[in-house]
C-alpha cells in the first residue's frame, strides 16, 4: 500500500472570464516527490501553482495538503469555506520561487530571508540571521547579505528568493519557471542550486520549467499540461524518450527545434 | 439648531448671482492663466540665461506663496504705481498670475513629452523656429495634458472665495453678506458648500471622461 | 513712488505672527498625516462600511475649497453648540484639508508597489496587516515623499487664510502694519520673501528625509 499523497487534487477547475485555464484536475503528489510540470506557454502552468499557493480561488474541486482541505475547513462536522485562520495554517506547509523573484526591494538580502520566520514562525531575530546566513551561503551568496536587490544581479536575485523560501521549511515548494527571467549566462547558477535543493532535502517539489533536459535531469515524474489538462503523466525517460500522447510529441518536437 | 429651509430657499436666488460671478472670475482667470503659463514656460526654456533664470524663479516663488498675500499684493500696492483695478478685476489678474505658475509646470511636462524625432525632423524641414513651435511641438504637446489643465481649472474655481478678502462679490462673499444681514451663517455657507462640492464633482468627472477620451492619466494637483 | 525699502520696526510683529503661522502649519501637518493615512488606507478597504466614510470625507474635502471649510467650521458649527475656538479649527479644517489630498496620494502610492510584492508575501504566510506595514507601506512611503512635499506648501499657503477667522498669523499681522504704516510694498514683498523661504525650509527638509530613507535601497531614478 502507498504512503497517502501529500497534495491531493480532485476535480479542480478555474476559469478566467470565459476561458477555462484549469479543467477538471485530478493529481496526487507524494511526499519527496520531484514533479516536473512541462506544457506551451498558456497552458495554465503558472495559474495551477498559483492555486496551490493560495495566490488564486479555484471555482471548483479540492487540494488537500496531508490530508488537510485547503479551501474548507471542518466545523461542527460540516464544510465551511476556510477562514483566514485555516488558510494560513495550511499554507505555511507550502512555499513558492516566482518568475520574476517578487525580492522586497526595501530589505538586504538577509533580511529578505528572515522577515518572515521572525515574524510568521516567531524565530528570535538571531536564530533567524543563522539560519539565513546558512541559507544564504548555501546559495552562494554568503558576501551579499546586506546588498539590497537592486545591487545583485539576476540570477543572484533569484538565489535569494530560494533561500527566502527554504527558510520558511515548507513541505511542498512551487518553482515557477524561475530561469526564464534570466540572462542566458546566469541560468547555470540557479539550476545548481535546484539541484543540490533536489539532492539534499526530502522536500516536494513540483518545478515548472521550459528547460527539458534539466526536467529530465531533476524529476522522477513529469506531467505534461496542455489547455488546462494533464495529457500525459509519466516518469522522465519515458515521456521524453516515448511520449504516448500526440500533443506530448508535438510539444517536444517544437520545443527542441527552438532549443 | 435646525435648517431652516425658508431661509435656504431665499437665500438660494442671490447665492446663484455671486456663483455667476465667481464662475466669470474663474473663466477670465483661467484664460489669462493658460496664456502666461505659456509665457513662462517658453521664456523657461530659453537659451538667454538672464531670460529662463528669472522666469524660473518667477514661477517658484508664484507657486510658493500664499494667494492670499499675492491678492492683497496686487490691491494694496498696485494702485501706488498709479494702476487702478476693480476687486473683480484684481481677483482675475491674481488667480490667473497665481495659476500661471502651476500650468506652466503642465506645458512644460506635456512639451517634454514630445519625442526628440519630432524636433529633429523639424530641423530637417527647415521650419523656423515659430513654425515649429506653432505646427509641431504644441498641437503634440497640448491635447496629453488637457486633464491636467482641467484639474488647475478646478482648483482654481475652488480658491476664488479667497477674493471675498478684497470683497469681490462672488458666492463666499454673498454668503457672508447674507450671513450678517440674517444673523444665520448655517444655511448660506451649507448652500456654498454644496454648490463648491457638486459642482467640482462633475467637474472631475468631466475630466475623468477627458481622460479616457485622450487616453491620459493625470495626477490631479 | 521711491524705491522700497525695508523698515527694522516692521520686524518684531511680523516674527509673532510668523510663530502663530508655523504652529499652525505643525498642528496641521499632524492632523494631515493622521488624516491622510486613515483616509487612504480606509478607501482601499475591503468593508463597505469602513470605505464608505473614507470616500466621503475625502470627496468632500477635496470638492469645496480651504476657505469654505474654514468658514463653515468657524461660523455655522457653533449653530450646532459646538464651538472648538480658533486656532483649534484652523489646525483641524486645515490639518484635515490636506488630509484629504494626502490620502489620494497614500493610496495612489499603495497601488503602485506591484502585485508581486504582495504574491510574495502571501507566499511566506505574513498576515493581511503584515503584508501592509512590513512590505508595502514602507515601499509605498518612498513614492509619497514628492507628491506630499507639494500638499505640504499647499498647506502652508492655506494657513494664510486663517487671518480672515481672526488667527493673528503672519499674514494677519502683515495686514496690521500695512492698516497703521500704509507701507503696502514693502510689508507684502516682505511677506512673500518670508513664506518663500518656509517653503523652501519644507522642500529642504522634505528631500532630506527621502534620501535618508531611500538612498541605500532604490537605485538611482527610481526602481524598475
Ligand atoms: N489574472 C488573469 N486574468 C485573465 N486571464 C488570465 C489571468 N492569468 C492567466 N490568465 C490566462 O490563463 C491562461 C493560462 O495562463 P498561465 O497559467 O500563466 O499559463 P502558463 O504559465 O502555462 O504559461 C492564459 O491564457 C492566460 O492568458
Ligand atoms: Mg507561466
């Protein structure tokens, strides 16, 4: 018998206007899971991330989060939507890196990475400036802590913004294409760091990338989304070797001849 | 106390005389102000320093003084130098000197908003220089910042009662006089109040609707 | 007319008056910045009932002018059995007035700091009044600092009008000696040289604060 999931999405749909970005979603992800999310630009990638970040209400369908409803809360025995309360306790277990780094431009580098377990898991300020001095040198920016953003290049930016996250010790953290704003020359830097996120730590992590070989390299399950659907969902060498669907082939062709 | 709608209601007649008056004060102050805002801003950007400097300074000190004083200025001191003004006719020169200042920062900001290529292809036509101001640069610089005129426009028409210092007859000073005569400030200042305040709300809205007609965002002052 | 010039005995009233102008100015500027945060961030709220008041007094403020508040304060709420005296409506009308302009400005300003800001720290689970005081205020703050210099002289220029509700500030004073020494030029030059150089006090003092507050994190010309 499997371990539960620890994201459990069932029925999941969410709609702009008129336009359905998420259909009918079904997924489970198991803890430690490296869940590759690829798919064309459009496909409702960032906006599925963003629903499991609480960023966005989805119009139907559930997520639960080990076992617990993101949306609903239990009282007296019936459903009620979460208050404030319910929402935050569930979504401290989940963390996110955006696209564009989304860093306070008003706070060092260090203190970008301690507001929060200061002021949200109630570290003192000093168990919080050596946990993101750690943190900091684990990206390699142990000289930066007290360069504000504007000082720090992008791929130094988007280091910081990992570390920001990791602090927070989420179970399941969300990396939304965090390559894709950089320059060419300083994508190297961040992908390592993912990297060694990937080997080290027993976190989930479910990573949106548009970089196919580097989602062949991390994860152990890729899912394929297309118009707000998962089309295929399978492990790496399978779906990039012998994809079964026909938009999957597609995809890939496109995507090595741009590549 | 009560509103004593009788009182209101009588008031209401002589009110809407002075409202006349300070919606004249308002329009010839605004008409002098559109003109010398341009006078400025063009003597600003001057190449003869002993021209731009001092409409520099002019406008900064205009803009960072009272117009209270700048009224009391202009009706005390004036007349000294042998220039005799009616109030309403001081009124006029003083908000439209006053807001000179302010709509002259407007041009200045919609004629930076001019591309370079435009002076340039200008250069290239061979126009001179009053061609290319007349032609060129202000149809493009005006229209973006008509809101912007618009929000002065408003302002403007609510710094007017400042006049009933000098004892111009508009709405404020009504009201005042009307006030003594009855011993009741309640109903014509409430009254004054109300028609500032409907009548600068549909103002903003015209300049709302100006805005989206020209595509525009303005600050309003 | 002979050239003007400036007489020493004009001085010491105008320097009493100049007291009564910069109290007024500092109360009001109190009463403003209160005014303006309140109103700004009640009209962004999510409660009607918290928005709806918010909106009113700042569409009220903004829509009839200085003077008539002031009037309307001094002579029509004492009908009502309130009477505040004075000074102390002069610094509240006042104080409120610019208020009511601050408040578009704080909440222009809480608009501008982009959505991403706030993305974020909804990521790191900072509660709704986190969010605001921790991330977007203080970079709001920094964008206010230019459009509130300017509400700021426009207050100054507004405390003028309470010498006609018997405050016997500098202007008031000013129109004293001119009654007593018919020096007219002289007395109102000297006035405007003296609000002038309060302003340029305001301006001076306005852009030390924004660069003490912002040099060491905006970049030069304003973030991207
Ligand atoms: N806030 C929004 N309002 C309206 N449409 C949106 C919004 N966010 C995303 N969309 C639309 O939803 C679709 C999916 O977007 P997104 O999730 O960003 O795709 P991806 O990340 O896969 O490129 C796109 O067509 C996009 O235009
Ligand atoms: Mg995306």
């Amino acid at each position: 018998m499997n371990p539960p999931p620890i994201v459990r999405i069932r029925g999941l749909s969410k709609r702009y206007g008129d336009v359905s970005v998420i259909e009918d979603l079904d997924l489970d992800i198991a803890a430690g899971e490296h869940l590759a999310v690829i798919g064309p630009s459009g496909s409702g990638k960032t906006t599925f991330l963003r629903v499991l970040m609480t960023l966005e209400r989805p119009d139907s369908g559930t997520i639960e989060i080990e076992g617990e409803d993101l949306w609903l809360m239990k009282r007296n025995g019936a459903l009620i939507p979460a208050n404030p309360a319910h929402l935050r306790r569930v979504r401290a277990k989940v963390g996110m890196v955006f696209q564009h780094f989304n860093l306070f431009p008003h706070m060092t580098a260090l203190r970008n990475v301690t507001e929060a377990p200061i002021h949200v898991l109630g570290l003192s300020r000093a168990q919080a400036a050596q946990r993101g001095v750690e943190l900091l040198a684990k990206v390699g920016l142990e000289d930066k802590l007290d360069s504000y953003p504007h000082q720090l290049s992008g791929g130094q930016k988007q280091r910081v913004a990992i570390a920001r996250a990791l602090a927070m010790q989420p179970k399941v953290m969300l990396f939304d294409e965090v390559t894709s704003a950089l320059d060419p020359e300083l994508v190297g830097e961040v992908l390592g760091v993912l990297r060694q996120i990937a080997r080290e730590t027993e976190m989930t992590m479910i990573v949106v990338t548009h970089l196919m070989e580097f989602a062949r390299e991390i994860a152990n399950r890729v899912i394929f989304f297309d118009r707000g659907r998962v089309r295929e969902d399978a492990p790496p060498d399978e779906i990039f070797t012998n994809p079964s669907h026909p938009r999957t082939r597609e995809f890939l062709r496109a995507v090595q001849l741009t590549a | 106390m009560r509103i004593d709608w009788g009182a209101a209601w009588s008031a209401l007649p002589v009110l809407l005389q002075g409202l006349l008056v300070t919606l004249q004060v308002t329009l010839l102050g605004m008409s002098l102000a559109l003109l010398l805002g341009l006078v400025w801003t063009l003597s600003r950007r001057s190449p003869r320093r002993w021209i731009s400097y001092p409409a520099a300074g002019f406008v900064e000190a205009i803009r960072s003084t009272p117009l209270l004083v700048q009224v009391y200025f202009l009706f005390y001191v004036l007349p000294s130098y042998g220039i005799r003004l009616s109030p309403l006719a001081t009124g006029v020169v003083a908000v439209g000197l006053h807001y000179s200042a302010y709509t002259s920062e407007v041009y200045r900001a919609g004629i930076e908003g001019v591309p370079r290529g435009q002076w340039e292809a200008a250069i290239a036509l061979n126009l001179r220089p009053l061609q290319t101001w007349m032609s060129i640069i202000l149809p493009q610089a005006i229209p973006p910042v008509i809101p912007a005129l618009g929000n002065y426009f408003i302002a403007m028409f609510k710094d007017t009662p400042i006049l009933s210092a000098i004892a111009v007859l508009e709405v404020m000073q009504t009201a005042k006089i009307l006030g003594s005569e009855t011993f009741r400030y309640l109903e014509p200042f409430t009254l004054v109040g109300l028609l500032f305040l409907g009548l600068s709300l549909v103002a903003a809205a015209l300049v709302r609707w100006a805005e989206r007609k020209l595509g525009v965002r303005s600050a309003s002052p | 007319m002979s050239g003007v010039t400036i007489d020493l005995e004009l001085l010491p009233p105008l320097f009493k008056g100049l007291t009564v102008t910069i109290q007024i100015f500092s109360g009001a500027a109190g009463v403003a910045v209160v005014a303006a945060l309140g109103g700004g961030l009640g009209r962004l709220s999510g409660r009607c009932w918290i928005r709806a008041p918010a909106t009113c007094y700042i569409e009220v403020f903004r829509g009839t002018s200085a003077l008539v508040q002031l009037y309307w304060v001094f002579y029509v709420l004492p009908f009502f059995g309130i009477e505040i005296g004075a000074m102390a409506a002069g610094i509240l009308v006042l104080g409120l007035n610019a208020g009511s302009y601050g408040a578009e400005i704080v909440r222009g300003s809480i608009l501008a700091v982009p959505r991403g800001q706030i993305e974020a720290a909804i990521a790191l689970n900072l509660t709704p009044f986190q969010r605001m005081w921790r991330i977007v205020l203080p970079q709001a703050a920094a964008a206010m600092i230019p459009p509130a210099t300017n509400t700021l002289i426009e207050l100054l220029k507004n405390t003028s009008l309470v010498s006609l509700i018997t405050i016997a500030d500098l202007t008031f004073q000013g129109q004293i000696i001119r009654a007593s020494t018919l020096k007219s030029a002289e007395v109102f030059l000297l006035l405007l040289a003296l609000y002038l150089a309060l302003s340029m006090v305001i301006r001076t003092f306005m852009r030390r604060i924004e660069k003490r507050y912002s040099l060491s994190w905006r970049p030069v010309g304003g973030l991207t």
